[in-house]
C-alpha cells in the first residue's frame, strides 16, 4: 500500500497528532476516534485473512497508517492508558519491527499500561513472549536480520526486571542463547543457562553441553598462546645487545 498523502497533509496529521495527544487526558478527542474506528476497520480485514503469513504482510501495509499518532504520543504522551498504542505494539511485533515495537513498549512500561481486556498477560509478559516467538520464526526461515537479532537482546535487557511467568523468561533467555551463539558462545552459553534456571523443561540442555565442549576445547588453544606471549619477554631478555656485542668485539 503506497502512502498518497501529500507532505503538507502528512505535516497537518502530525500536528494535529500531537494536538490531541497533549490533550487526550481530557477525554476522547476526535482524531482518537478517527483511529479507533480504523483500527476497527482494520481488524476487520485481518479477521477476512486466514493465512497467518497474509495477515502479517497486510499488518505491514496497515501500521504506516497511525505513525505519527504513535509519534506524537511517545513525545508528548502523558502515559494515559491507550489499548490502540499497545495494539500497535503487538503489530510491530509480529511484521518484525522489533525496534519500533520496543519503543513503544518502553513508554508503555514506564507508565505501567496494561493490554486489552482480550490478553490475560501483562505487557512485559507480552513483549518478550511475542518477541521471542517471532525472532524464532525469522531464524527458522533463515530471515532474521542484525539489527533484529541486536533488538531481541534490547527486549531481554528491559523486561528483565518485570514480573512474569518464569517459562517466557526461559523461552526469551534461550532465543537470545540461540541467536548469539555462532557470534559469542560465551555469551550464549550464560543465556542458555539462564533458561534453564528458570524452566527446567527449556529445551537447552543439549545446548549448555554442547557449548561447554566447545569451550573447553578452545580453552588449551588459548592457554597455549597465553604462556607463548608470557614467555616473549624473557626470551628477549636473553638476547645480547648489539650494540654490547660490537664493542666487545673492538676491544
């Protein structure tokens, strides 16, 4: 879907976003209204698309349609509760928009807002559940990129001190675990541990094994060159001065 907006228009929903935004906690304004109904319609389209991969690629047509309200309400907002804003969170999730998706988190659970009646999850809970679930797919398919794999470690690092079931810990601890460890096994390995500390079922154990041999095979490799570069200086000790060498030799 191509946006046909001209930037003039662009300009004046940005402003008004950010109007009624600033003023949102006087009650429901009308360019809110506006969004709600198309978010309604939108739902609706969703809902006519059986195919989960259909319903992402239309998700990914549809979100342009409220960024500057989501603009305007992370800049101004006053952290009144808005199950559009988190609607649009979950969005961002599922098309792979992690970075978008975790900035509005972040302004979410700075004001401690809550999901729609419809999630029995609260938001932290949501974000690395849903975060971890979609990385997964992307990896599986070969389709997860740095930047994606660079914002899964964003969402690990902000709710790590939310309350949530310790099984979605797990299930995110193990995802970063996975998408580390061709990169830092060390790192990896600490993840990969992590879940199992919290969910003894996470499915990491042959991963904390496997990654213990490779360090420890690597371990006498770098012990090696360890005691090489600590020798080098007493080596060059021993070496004669040129110099001293010469002299000797002249007298």
């Amino acid at each position: 879907m191509t946006d046909k907006t001209t930037p003039a228009a662009r300009h004046r929903q940005k402003a008004l976003s950010q109007k009624e935004v600033t003023n949102i906690a006087a009650g429901p304004n009308q360019a809110y209204r506006m969004l709600q109904l198309k978010l309604r319609e939108d739902k609706q389209a969703l809902k006519s698309k059986q195919s989960i991969q259909a319903k992402i690629e239309l998700k990914r047509e549809l979100v342009g349609h409220y960024d500057e309200w989501i603009n305007a309400t992370l800049s101004a907002g006053k952290g009144d509760q808005d199950n559009l804003l988190t609607t649009l969170m979950l969005w961002h999730i599922d098309i792979g928009n992690f970075g978008r998706a975790l900035d509005i988190a972040e302004y979410a659970m700075k004001h401690d807002l809550k999901m729609p009646d419809a999630h029995q999850r609260t938001l932290a809970t949501v974000v690395a559940e849903e975060i971890a679930d979609t990385a997964k797919k992307l990896a599986t398919s070969n389709e997860i990129d740095d930047e994606q794999i660079a914002q899964v470690l964003r969402a690990s690092t902000i709710t790590a001190g939310a309350d949530m079931p310790d099984q979605v810990r797990a299930k995110l601890s193990r995802q970063v675990g996975e998408l580390t460890e061709a990169v830092n096994p060390l790192f990896a390995l600490d993840s990969f541990q992590n879940a199992l500390r919290f969910d003894a079922n996470s499915g990491v154990k042959g991963s904390i094994k496997r990654l213990e041999k490779k360090l420890k095979e690597v371990e006498p490799e770098t012990s090696e060159v360890q005691e090489l570069e600590s020798e080098q200086p007493a080596l060059e000790e021993k070496q004669p001065d040129l110099s001293e060498v010469l002299d000797e030799n002249n007298s």
